[in-house]
C-alpha cells in the first residue's frame, strides 16, 4: 500500500472517529432511535417520515382555546400573526430593549407612565382601553380584561358574531402596535375615535369580502343590526 492510500484511509478515520460533526450525527440518530420502536412511532402512527419524526420530538400539547378564534377566515393574516406574538410575547417592547441597553428607557411610547410590556401596551394603556371600548360598543357587546378571547370562545353567540369580534379585537391589536411604533418614531398618535373608526371600516371590508361563505342569516341580522353589513 503506498503512502496516498495510508493517508486517505487515516484522514477517513479521523473524520469518522473526532470529527465534531459526525459525533453530533450520532447524537441525534441515538436520539431519533429512541422513539422509533417496532417500526412505529411512540407518538401516532405510520412508518417512518420527517412529519412522524417531528410530531414526536415537540410532543403533544394542549390547544389554547383561542386558537381556532385568532386563526379564522376573516381576520388578515398580518392580524392573527401579531395576536399570535402578542400571545407569545414575542414582540421587541421597550421592557427588554431597555435591559439591552437599546432604548434609553423602558416608558411606554404611547402614554409614558408605565413600562411597556405586552400586557400593559394591549391592554392596560388607557389609549389601548379607549380604542378598544370604542368598537366594542359599536359592535354591540362590552368585554374588559385580560382574557378577552376566552370570553369570546364561551359565549353563546354563533359561530359568525364570534369570528367578527375577534377580528375586531386583533385589528385593535395590530393597529395600536402601529401606533406604538408611529409614536416611537414620529412622537404622533392618532385620535382614539379616529383610529376606532379606520379599524371598524377594514373589519366592514373584511366582512364584505367573506359575507358569501361564513355567515347565516342570524349573522346577517346582528351584522346589519350594529351598521356592519
């Protein structure tokens, strides 16, 4: 054997034997092993695929009850992905900037009394209170707290009312976070009442688009009761 071949071979056999990288591999196949028993997966059932494979490393968990109200066919896409890190508590806020040392305070951008986490700015803020009040009232129904869209999902109101004020209820959401960054940057925040109104004529558009598929004529008659229709 010459000397090229006993340095491939040797370079192989490091790679194979330290190699950070193919270590990592065989953790992972170890793992993945684990799981895979008698051909089937511990959790569900079917043979071996990638969607399997997923299924059983993030486990089974418990559906939120707001779940299928924040991810219906009426509210904008943009809406229920910001009620989606609003839930999660996943936005940037001036709480966490602040202790990186980004803003030069933690103030809330609207009313710069109190910190701004996602509680306060979506639901204790007065101007976030106000808005919200506002196109409740027009919607013909009075929700106030925390758990908003819980409320929503136990009432005994049809199918068609509740996917209408959710919707509301994000479109608020989303525009009072535009505001919050229109606030930070331009130090200009639209009138309550104003704001209330733009929010309610996107909602109306939104149901002008879906009336055909989504709503009964109950619906209909709660619609054109509260002017929406």
């Amino acid at each position: 054997m010459d000397s090229s071949h006993l340095y491939e071979r040797l370079a192989l056999a490091y790679l194979f034997s330290f190699c950070w990288h193919w270590r990592k591999v065989c953790q992972v196949r170890d793992i993945i092993k684990a799981g895979f028993v008698d051909e089937f997966w511990s959790i569900g059932n079917g043979d071996y695929a990638v969607s399997g494979c997923y299924n059983w490393l993030r486990e089974k968990r418990m559906q939120m009850e707001w779940y299928k109200s924040i991810w219906n066919t009426i509210a904008p896409p943009k809406h229920s992905f910001m009620a989606w890190l609003i839930a999660n508590q996943a936005l940037r806020l001036k709480d966490r900037l602040f202790c990186y040392n980004v803003a030069s305070d933690d103030l809330c951008c609207i009313c710069a009394f109190n910190p701004e986490t996602h509680e306060h700015l979506f639901q204790e803020c007065l101007y976030a209170q106000q808005v919200l009040k506002i196109v409740l009232c027009r919607l013909g129904t009075h929700l106030q707290g925390c758990d908003i869209l819980k409320q929503i999902a136990r009432r005994r109101w049809t199918s068609g009312r509740k996917h209408v004020t959710t919707t509301a209820i994000l479109a608020v959401w989303y525009m009072i976070w535009m505001q919050r960054n229109s606030a930070r940057l331009t130090y200009q925040v639209t009138s309550p009442w104003v704001l209330a109104e733009q929010i309610l004529n996107s909602v109306r558009s939104r149901i002008h688009v879906c009336k055909s598929k989504s709503f009964s004529i109950r619906d209909r008659l709660w619609l054109s009761k509260v002017h929406m229709l």
